[in-house]
C-alpha cells in the first residue's frame, strides 16, 4: 500500500495522464478492504500459562556474538533480548557440552578426562566460556530474562557405551545399557548438577535441566540414544541429586525429541517418575505440533528452524519455510494446538546463508529476519507466567493472554486484505492500549489503535500481524 502511494505521488509529479486511473486503482484497493473483523476476549475462560519464546546459542553459534565489538554486540542483543527496541525474548536455551574439545563448533565437557570409574572423584574444569553461552546468558540476565533451559546432547563419551560423546550410545547403567565400567547414571547426574551449579556461581540460575537431544537420532555429532524407560530410569538418579544438592527448583525436561510424535510416546513411557517430571519438551523437526503431547506438565517446543532454506529476511513473498510470517503462523498453532506453554526457535544469532537463525551475524554486520520480529510478536506482548485467554478469531488467526501485570494482550494474524478490527472483552476493562505492527514493511513498529468505552478499535495490514495490549484501569 505504502508503495502504491508513494508510486502514485511520482505519477502525479511526471504524467498528470495518468492520474485518474491511478487513483481508480487506488480506490478498487481500498475497497478490497475487509469489513471490520470483531473479536470477543473472555479472560474468564482461560488456558495454558506461558513461559516464553526463545533460541538458542548452542553449537558455539554464541561466539558470534562474543567475537563482535562491544558496540555490535548490544546491537545484536538489543535485537534478541529489548522489549523496547527487540524482539524481547524470555528464554535461552544453552546447551551442556560434552565434546573432549572445542574444534569446530563441539561444545566442551566440563569433565574432559574419564576418572576412571563412576565412583571415583571426577575432575571438573570450568573455562567461564561454554562455547560463548555464559556471555550471552550473563547479558540475558540483564535483560531481565529469568529462565534458562541448559540442555545436554550427551553424556562425556566415557559414561557411554560407545565411549564417545557423538555417534549415538547409551548412558551406562540404564535399562538395557550395562558397561564394564559400571553404572554411569549418578556420575551424570552428578555432573548436570555442577554445571547447573557453575552457572549460578555466574549469577546465571538455570531454571529448567535436561539431559536428552533428540534421543531418537545417531549422528556424528554430539548424540545419545534413549527410550522413555530408559529416560526414567536416569530421571530416578537426577531427581534426587537435584534435591540432595539443594536445587529441588531447578525443574527436569524430557526429552528433546526429534518430533512431536516421537515425544508423545516418550512421554506416555515417564509414567513412573511423573511427578519428578517438571517439564516436556520437543522439536518439530520430524512431526509437528499439532495436537496436545497428552500430559499435565508444561509443554515446550524447544527447536526447529527451516535448516536448509538460502538465507531470506522477507516477511511474506509466497509462503516460504523461512519467511516471519510463515513462523507466527506455527507459533499461533503450536500455541493453540498443541497446547505449548513455550516455543524456541534454533539459533538467535549465527553467520552463514540459510534460515538456520533468526538474525545474521557476518563480517561484523547484524541483520535481522522477520522469523525474529515474529518471535518479537508474541514475546514482547506475551510476557512469563501470562494465561491464555478465550477469543473468538473474526475470521483470522487470533490469540489472546492476559499478563502477570494486568495487561491483555490481544494477537491477531491476518492472511487476508487489510481489515480494521474492533475487540471488546468480557471479564476485563480496558482504558488505554498500545499496539505493534509487523508485515513486509514494518518490523515491530508502533501502530495507531484506539480505546473507547472499553472496546478497541484498529486495523491489521494484509498479510500482517499485530500485537494490540491493553491495560486496565
Ligand atoms: C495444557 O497444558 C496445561 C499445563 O500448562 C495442562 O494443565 C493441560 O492439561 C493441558 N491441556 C491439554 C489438553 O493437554
């Protein structure tokens, strides 16, 4: 539209023909305007609590922000973490090495040599880097990010079957996995709760603790095979270490699998330590979040990322895997769906040509995607411990959340022509609101919106999302 305009006014300078057609065309447009969409909230029937929307800098991707200069890198966590100027992301997921080294983008243990047996002292070494994650979590921290997801890939390769930490293998000691070396399941868990540890001496509190990656997978990389029982039995050892160690509030994910069908059945095999279980976690990498996992615990969707798509910014251009409102669109149904109470993207920040990340980071050059400023969407109107509200859709992808402060916010995702929208609510009274816009040429920009006699009144671009929050009196 914008464009069209401004088309229109270059006509009017060059070719005064032209004019009267132009402005008819303009005038068709505006008539393609939907009529006005209306939406009821009713904050009296609610659904899920969320706890927020993420990435990851895993795989040392947070070097890339470490290797900036200062300057770049608050640019760039401006862009991750601000609610004024960012995307205002509320959870980082760091990954728990278990590399022996840090070529390429392994991820170092902090137990790099084998003491020999699982009941001798192991010899932790803490580098106060972790690949580049404890920067960029201590920098979250003030941001005023409160939960941290540390998830392993593997256990170190001596605690194995395999004795490597990549190429798939069991954690010795559980269900169907004996070594001649014994039981390793206290020693990792052991290990878990001295990273967890590390971290809080850093003045990172991790909040949530698992020790699976997509347990279905054997790859080169860090990788380590598991079923649900064998999940459970390891859950047994973790759970008390946790409380020995006085860290009974750091909560236990499982499992990290590849899919949503994959983590259903996982899930149904924890019935023996549910009540150890604080939270369930999947990729949608293979199957995607489309129905509830079935469980009462808090459900993540913890990584995807369109891996292989060239590297593209846009917002919409024809639907494409990595395009913003491709993935607004999947964090609306994941939401609504599949019940998520969380949902992360892959990598916030890394260099290279595909849609791996949210924002670019190369030759010291920090470009955000759109992918970003739909995660910015959500997170910056939906904040932590927020309860999904009813709402009735007025014909497009609608949500609705009211906050810990008050607030509700309101997000609507419009697929369709330009449409205005009025919202009344039932069970709230709203006196003011704020409202953001994203589409293929905003990025998260303020737009008007208004409020009278506690209705709300605006308008949703084409192929457009907007975040409306209205707070009370
Ligand atoms: C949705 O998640 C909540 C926890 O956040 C849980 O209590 C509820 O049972 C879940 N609903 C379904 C249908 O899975």
């Amino acid at each position: 539209m914008r464009v069209l305009r401004t088309s229109n006014l270059l006509l009017l300078a060059t070719n005064v023909i032209a004019i009267p057609q132009k402005i008819q065309g303009k005038n068709v447009e505006s008539r393609e305007e939907q009529a006005g969409a209306t939406i009821t909230v009713d904050t009296s029937k609610t659904y899920q609590t969320i706890d927020g929307f993420g990435f990851s800098e895993a795989f040392q991707r947070a070097n890339t922000i470490v290797n900036l200069p200062t300057d770049k890198q608050k640019e760039a966590l401006d862009l991750l973490f601000s609610t004024t100027t960012g995307a205002g992301m509320t959870i980082l997921r760091i990954g728990i090495g278990s590399s022996p080294d840090s070529s390429s983008d392994h991820m170092n243990t902090i137990e790099p040599k084998n003491p020999g047996s699982p009941s001798a002292t192991p010899n932790y070494v803490w580098d106060e880097k972790d690949s580049g994650q404890l920067f960029v979590a201590k920098q979250a921290v003030t941001y005023g990010v409160k939960t941290f997801y540390a998830d392993a890939w593997s256990a170190p390769g001596f605690m194995k079957t395999n004795g490597n930490d990549a190429n798939g293998g069991s954690l010795c000691g559980v269900s169907g996995a004996t070594c001649k070396s014994g039981d390793w399941r206290q020693a990792y868990a052991d290990y878990l709760v001295k990273y967890v540890q590390l971290y809080l001496a850093a003045g990172v509190k991790i909040t949530h603790l698992g020790f699976l990656n997509e347990p279905e997978l054997t790859t080169t990389y860090a990788s380590m095979e598991s079923s649900g029982a064998q999940a459970a039995d390891f859950i047994k050892v973790l759970y008390p270490t946790l409380q020995k160690a006085n860290l009974e509030d750091v909560g236990i994910a499982c499992c990290d699998a590849e899919g949503w069908g994959d983590q259903k059945s996982m899930t149904g095999s924890l019935s023996s330590v549910n009540s150890m279980v604080n939270l369930i976690t999947s990729h949608a990498y293979t199957s995607q979040p489309s129905s509830p996992i079935g469980t009462t615990h808090h459900v993540w969707q913890t990584e995807w990322a369109d891996l292989q798509g060239a590297w593209t910014a846009a917002w919409y251009g024809s639907g494409g895997a990595g395009e913003g409102m491709t993935w607004a669109n999947h964090i609306h149904d994941g939401i609504t769906t599949a019940n998520c109470s969380g949902y992360l993207y892959w990598v916030g920040a890394q260099g290279g040509n595909t849609n791996s990340k949210l924002m670019k980071i190369e030759n010291g050059v920090v470009t955000p995607s759109k992918r970003l400023w739909a995660f910015g969407q959500y997170s910056r109107a939906v904040r932590p411990g927020a309860i999904r509200v009813d709402a009735s859709a007025g014909g497009m992808k609608t949500t609705a959340f009211k906050n810990l402060d008050g607030s509700v916010a309101v997000l609507v995702i419009n697929s369709g022509s330009s449409t205005t929208v009025s919202i009344s609510f039932k069970g709230f009274v709203g006196t003011a609101v704020k409202a953001w816009v994203t589409d293929n040429t905003h990025d998260l920009d303020s737009t008007p919106a208004d409020i009278s006699g506690g209705v709300v009144t605006g308008s949703v671009p084409a192929r457009g999302m907007v975040s409306f929050v209205v707070t009370g009196a």
